[in-house]
C-alpha cells in the first residue's frame, strides 16, 4: 500500500481519539504529535498490516501505544471477554520493561490491564496477584522466547490477539528471533494485524516481511534522513585502543555534561573501563549481558534517578532506552554493525532534544567510520577545542 495515500494530523485533537487517552497523552507531556504519529497513529489504530521506520527519539513508541489503545476493543471486555488483544515483542528485558511502564501511563483509567511477560523473574506477572496470568491481561508486552511459551501454555490465547507489534522490528528478526517469531504467528489468527516498528529496516527485513505480511501500508524514511537532526558528531583520534581511557580522562577534565552513556563493543572491556572509572573517583555504573534482571534494572534505575552519571554499557541498550538527562554519547568502540550507530547516537537527544555523539577512532576503525558516513549521508567532524560550549 502506497505512503502517499496516508492521511498526516499535525494535532492529536484532529486524531478523534478516545477522550480518556486523549488526556493522558497530554497529562504525560505531549504538545503535538511527531513526524512518524502524523502519519502512524491512525492507520495502526486503523486495521491492517503496517511498517513504520522512523529516527531514534521520535516518539515510535508513543505511536504504537496510542495506536493499539485507540484500536482496543471495549465491547469485548464489556462482553466478558478479558483475553489479550494486543502483543508487543522487544528484543531485551530492559526494553520491554521500559515499555510496559510507558503503556501503562498512557492507558490509565481506561481499564486496560497489561502484562509484562519477560525472563530473568520467577513469575512474570504481580506478585500481589499470583493467580493473575495474560488469560485476563488485555495487552502483553514481552519478550519473543517468553511469549511464545505463554501461547505454548496457553495462557495467551492466540486466536483471540488482533495485534501482533514487533519493536524493534530489524533486531527481532535479524538477530536468531526469526523462528520465534514464525512461531508465534503460527499461534495467531490469520486475520491478526502484524505491525513493524523501527529506526532501520535493512533490505533482507523488509524481504522476509513478505513471508508473513499481507500488503502492509510502509511509512518509511530514507537512510540519510535518519541521521539526528540535533545531535552534533564528532571523532577523536586515538592511536591504539590502549591509549583510550587515558584519552577518556583528558575529554572529561574538559567538559562539564550532567550524564553520558559510554557504549563498548565487548562486555570484558566495559567491565574494566567501569572499574578504571570508579577507581578515578567517577561516579559510574557498567551493564552487561551477564548482570541478572535485577541487576540489569537496579542499574538503570539508578541512572535514571541520576545517582549514577556515567554508564557503561554493551549493545544491551542500544535501542529504545529513553533518559532524558543524556546528552552525551561517547562511542568507546565503534560499533561493527552501522545500523547500531544511530541507535547508539540515539541515546541522546531524544524527541528534539540536543545532543552530542564522540567517537573514538583508531586507525583501523577509519573504514567503520567512513561506511557509517555515507551509509547515512552524513558527517562526522574532529572534536573541536571549543566542545564545552557545544554540549553546554
């Protein structure tokens, strides 16, 4: 189905949407909508098969989450039918929490019940309500291995799901989730509407989405429209990697920034950068694949509430983690992949906020970076002398 014919509403009063969400949007803080919610809210809230592509920080989550409570259907609950009409799949735990708390705010007082169903806990649901299961949740956000054991269980009736969302869509199906997922649908009615949310849709995603799709309506932005507007990049040179935390000190004796996230391509190396840190006296914090669930949490939580401000972290938060004291993203390593370059980036920034991105680069990852250039039409500059000014 062509874009073209997708109606844009530059307000969220011209979306006719249910009076109580309308409200709790603006209670949450929205003015108006972004780009990607002119476009998206309506045809998700709609019916039908969809993919959307848009910038980290644009508010995609917000568009799927008003886009399923507008779609959410009263009449069954009121017909006694409290079976879970909508999925939401996230590639990490942490993503999927951070989902569920924002669903949550935006849903309230309309009697929607939703379930977060994630690894790494005992039970999965409220604990001060043990015999409460997705059976009578009305919306699940999860992760793909645990959903998919619930509708193994039976405590998600897939024929009764009428949105399938996949966040995150390029990661979900790119990184060992696509049987999973084919799985998942095998559970769901032929008739569920599967919707694609992401900031990259590479070329053998959107070709797998034939396979399971029906005519989706693509609202897609090219690759080099997807480089932040907002956020300033830049690169400093460092001859060897043994050279970079030494270079790390000088930069931050430098600056004055409020939090920053550090990003490191191997869990070892932001284990030992966190301790080089701490051991300077900085107040830092590392997270890692091997932390369990509460550790995970415990660690964004405190740097969430700023009692952290530097987090160093792996690809586990790459995507989706919103806190919007960050300005600055310091790419320890260049990340392999170019596609995680601007959900890295996308850390700060968020939703038209300004931003800064560093990256350090060593002579053999010159190549890296010159493929992120042009593969997002952009550029990234030596850092000037001047970068306090910039960040501040």
């Amino acid at each position: 189905m062509s874009e073209n014919k997708v109606q844009v509403y530059t307000s969220f009063d011209d979306m006719n949407l249910k009076p109580q969400l309308l409200k709790n949007i603006y209670l949450y803080g929205f003015e108006k909508p972004s780009a990607i919610q002119q476009k998206a809210i309506i045809p998700l809230s709609s019916g039908g098969d969809l993919i959307a592509q848009a910038q980290s920080g644009t508010g995609k989550t917000a568009t799927f989450t008003i886009g399923m409570l507008q779609k959410f259907d009263e009449k069954r609950v009121l017909d006694g039918d409290n079976s879970c009409q909508t999925i939401v799949l996230s590639p990490t735990r942490e993503l999927a929490r951070q989902t569920h708390t924002f669903v949550k705010a935006i849903a309230k007082d309309m009697g929607i019940d939703i379930d977060l169903s994630i690894g790494g806990f005992r039970r999965t649901f409220d604990r001060r309500q043990p015999q409460q299961t997705s059976q009578n949740r009305h919306i699940t956000v999860g992760t793909p291995g645990r959903i998919l054991d619930m509708l193994n269980r039976k405590k998600i009736n897939g024929q009764r799901v009428t949105t399938l969302i996949l966040d995150e869509a390029d990661e979900i199906l790119s990184r060992g989730f696509i049987e999973q997922i084919q799985n998942i649908i095998q559970f769901l009615n032929k008739n569920t509407d599967i919707v694609l949310i992401s900031a990259t849709m590479p070329t053998e995603v959107l070709d797998l989405t034939s396979k399971f799709m029906r005519d989706p309506l693509k609202i897609l932005v090219k690759n080099d429209e997807l480089t932040l507007e907002g956020i300033k990049q830049f690169y400093v040179s460092v001859e060897e990697n043994k050279y970079k935390f030494e270079t790390l000190c000088d930069l931050y004796s430098s600056i004055s920034v409020s939090q920053c996230i550090i990003y490191c391509n191997h869990k070892k190396t932001a284990i030992a950068l966190c301790e080089e840190l701490v051991n300077e006296n900085f107040q830092a914090s590392v997270i890692h694949s091997e932390l369990t669930q509460e550790e995970r949490n415990d660690v964004i939580d405190t740097f969430r509430v700023g009692s952290t401000r530097v987090l160093i972290a792996t690809d586990i938060i790459a995507r989706g983690i919103d806190v919007q004291q960050v300005s600055l993203v310091l790419n320890y390593d260049v990340p392999f992949k170019k596609e995680t370059y601007i959900h890295r980036i996308g850390r700060s920034g968020r939703f038209g906020r300004k931003g800064v991105a560093i990256n350090f680069v060593t002579f053999n990852d010159a190549k890296l970076v010159q493929d992120i250039e042009k593969f997002y039409s952009t550029s990234i500059t030596e850092l000037p002398s001047n970068i306090n000014e910039i960040i501040n």
